[in-house]
C-alpha cells in the first residue's frame, strides 16, 4: 500500500512537470529561469542569447531582441530581459508594451549593446525605443555604445536649420513609473537619452560620456514630462548634460556631476522650450523660437552641483519675437563655480539683438546659496524682456570672488527689465 501511495504520488509529480513543460513550450518560455524579485514574486528569466542573439561584435541582433522582449511582456508574469556579457550588435530595435503583467517588467544589460553605423537603418529618430509602458527598470551595469564617431561628421545641424537630427541611442516615450540605473551610454549619435511623455521616471548613478567636439550630444534631454528625477551621475558629453524641454513640470537636477576635462563647449543644464532654453556653461546651438503654441516650463530644481573652468555658469535664455510662453518656479540652489566666466545670466535677446522684445514671461527664479569663482567682473548679468520684464527673481546667499587678469576688479552686475530681490553673501553682486 506505501509503495503504491509512493507510485502514485510520483506519478502525479511527473504529470505535473510534463504538463508544466508543455505549457512553457506553448507559451514559447521554455528558456526561462526563475528568480526571486522583492517582493517575494517569482521572476522568470528570458535570456536573449536563448531566442537566437550573439555577442560575436558581427551579427544584427535586432530580431532576436524583440523575440525576447515580446516573450517577456506576453508571458502574464513578473519578468526579466537579460542582456548576458560580450558585444551585441543590434541596428534600430522598439521595446513596446503595454505589458502583461502587473509587475514593472526588468530590462537587464550585463554586457555590451552596440549600435550599427549605417544610417539608412534608421527611419526613426532613435536606436532603442521603450514605449507605452507602465512600470520599467533598465539596469545591469553593461553599455550602451552609439557608435557616433563613425556618423558624427554627417550631423550639419550647427549651419543647416533643416537639417535632419541623428538618432538619440535610448529613447523613452509614453512610459510612466520607470527606474534607470547602474547603466552606462558612449558616443551616442545625438542624444545619449531622450524622456519624452513620461511620468515618474527616476534616474540616478549613470555614466554618459562622449568627446567635446561630439556634436548635438545631451546626456538627458527631457520634454512633455512630469516628475522627472535626475540623480547621482556622470555625465561628461559634448553638450547639455540635461537639457528640459516645453511641457516639462516637477523635475528636479541633483548631484550630477558634469565633467570634468570636456572644455568650454559643455553644458551642465539647459531649461528650454522651443523659444526660451536655460543652460548651464556656454551657449545653445539648436532651431529653438519657431513653434506656436508651445506648453510652460515649471517646477524645476537644480541641486548640489559644480561648474568647473565653463564658459557660462546658470543661465536662462529666450530668442527675441518669440511667442508666449512662460517659465516659472526655477530654482538653483547649493552649486559651486570653479572658474565659471559668467555665473549668473538670464537673456531675452537671444538670436537677435534688433528684433521686436521677447514674449516669454520668466518668473519666480531663485538663485540660493551659490559660491565660487568667476573669470569675468560681471558675475550677474540679467537682459529681461521690455514686454514681460522678469518678475520675482531672488539672490540670495551668493558669494563669488573675481579671479579674473584684472587686477582687484570688484565684481558687478548689469540689470535691465528685472525685479530683484537679493539678500545674504558677502560678495552678492545683484543689481540695486
């Protein structure tokens, strides 16, 4: 009697697992493994080397990465995309959803993503796109390699206003609750990241690099979003680190770190929408004042940063005629220049200095606690608009020291079309 109860009890335990693989077989997941997530949910593993993909630096890998990824967000369960290590070559891929399951799905790079170089591969304007999802991690420690080297003398956006933009390397559109970390981007095309449509996307300890004359290069460019959270990374590119584009609201810059050793082309942060962009070192290069219609800039905090040997330090500029729009609720608080050569500037004649004034409403900026040293005796320059003069704009607690070649040059500020408030410093510059 045990010994049939023991047959019958394996026999059902063989039923099951039969019955378990044929099901995995069905669902085309027989390649997965399960993990534990936190919490406590099964997580099922797709590998994509399982669905075709090899890391030989040759083969396109684009069909064996949507075959991973469409087995992953059909399968109904919490679930894990595994880029394994080695070099995957892959032309232009779209990661789409929505997702099946509840849970965010996992979007795991351990190895080395590289993109083609031939640009008639790409008809869209990005080579890996996430869209319409609801709950992401993009993480794993591996690259993702542009191969913008190989493309970059073919970008003639700086003297052709209809020119046609390379392919940003990742590119989120229409995805909410994301978490992007523990990843690294090089010599990206154009932007090494594009966040556009999205809600509650955090982002913190990534590296995007690319050389200084690397054209068009933002580390993160974000636009129509809320609640983008920008924090502890290393970008060094060959422009903006951020950049923050027409309809963004609640974003917040904290401790990015932005260089060193990229020379006076960089730029920490620019604030923009088609006519009105704020940046952090040097100037903008783009076709910005020609939309109509374009959605407010608000709710913006910039934190805990430092500009070293830049040509500009914060600076907050709208192109001349343009039509109305408004940025409000800025704040830059708790930054050191190191050598900046002009701290502080908000201009509204951006692109033409005889042309009708600026329609763009800038107000509620707050400049706090930011200390260091400028190469120029004008650390604070404000050219607000004669139309809608800059309102409700506050410097407080700054402190910066003059260490340019003249000699004991106090340090001064040039203010036209501005209401301020200043207070605190011992070497505050702001206009009287």
């Amino acid at each position: 009697m045990a010994i049939a109860g023991s047959i019958l009890v394996l026999g059902l335990a063989l039923l099951s697992c039969v019955a378990d693989g044929a099901l995995r077989h069905h669902i085309g997941l027989s390649d997965r493994r399960s993990l534990i997530d936190g919490s406590g949910a099964a997580v099922t593993v797709f590998d994509v080397t399982k669905h075709g993909a090899k890391a030989d630096d040759k083969t396109d890998n684009a069909e064996a990465f949507i075959q991973t990824w469409r087995a992953a967000c059909d399968s109904g369960a919490p679930a894990k995309m595994v880029i394994p290590g080695g070099t995957f070559l892959t032309s232009p891929v779209v990661f789409q959803g929505p997702c099946k399951s509840t849970e965010p799905i996992v979007f795991e790079v351990q190895g080395n993503v590289k993109a083609t170089t031939d640009l008639s591969e790409y008809s869209s304007e990005q080579w890996i796109l996430f869209e319409i999802i609801d709950g992401l991690t993009l993480n794993g420690g591996g690259t993702f390699d542009g191969q913008g080297s190989a493309v970059w003398k073919y970008n003639d956006c700086h003297q052709n206003k209809e020119c046609q933009p390379l392919p940003s390397s990742i590119k989120l559109s229409k995805v909410n609750n994301a978490l992007v970390h523990e990843i690294s981007s090089v010599d990206s095309k154009y932007f090494h990241m594009h966040v556009t449509s999205c809600n509650s996307i955090s982002i913190h300890n990534i590296n995007l690099t690319a050389p200084a004359n690397s054209p068009n290069t933002d580390g993160i460019h974000i636009s129509h979003s809320d609640g983008v959270h920008v924090t502890s990374s290393k970008i060094g590119t060959g422009d903006d680190c951020v950049s923050i584009g027409q309809g963004s609201t609640n974003i917040l810059i904290s401790q990015v770190f932005c260089g060193p050793g990229h020379g006076l082309r960089y730029k920490c942060i620019r604030l923009l929408t088609s006519s009105l962009f704020l940046d952090w070192t040097y100037t903008s290069v783009g076709s910005l004042g020609k939309y109509k219609n374009e959605e407010d800039v608000s709710g913006i905090v910039v934190t805990n940063c430092t500009l070293f040997n830049t040509t500009n330090g914060v600076r907050i500029k709208s192109y001349a005629a343009s039509d109305p729009s408004q940025a409000l609720n800025i704040t830059f608080k708790d930054i050191t220049m190191d050598s900046v050569k002009n701290p502080i500037i908000i201009d509204q004649k951006y692109g033409s200095r005889n042309g009708a004034p600026s329609r763009v409403k800038i107000s509620n900026v707050h400049y706090q606690n930011i200390k260091g040293t400028s190469t120029s005796d004008v650390a604070v320059s404000f050219s607000c608009s004669s139309l809608v003069p800059c309102q409700g704009v506050e410097l407080v607690d700054i402190d910066l020291a003059y260490i340019g070649q003249k000699a004991k040059m106090p340090l001064s500020a040039s203010c036209l079309n501005a209401n301020i408030v200043k207070s605190g410093g011992k070497q505050n510059p702001g206009c009287n």
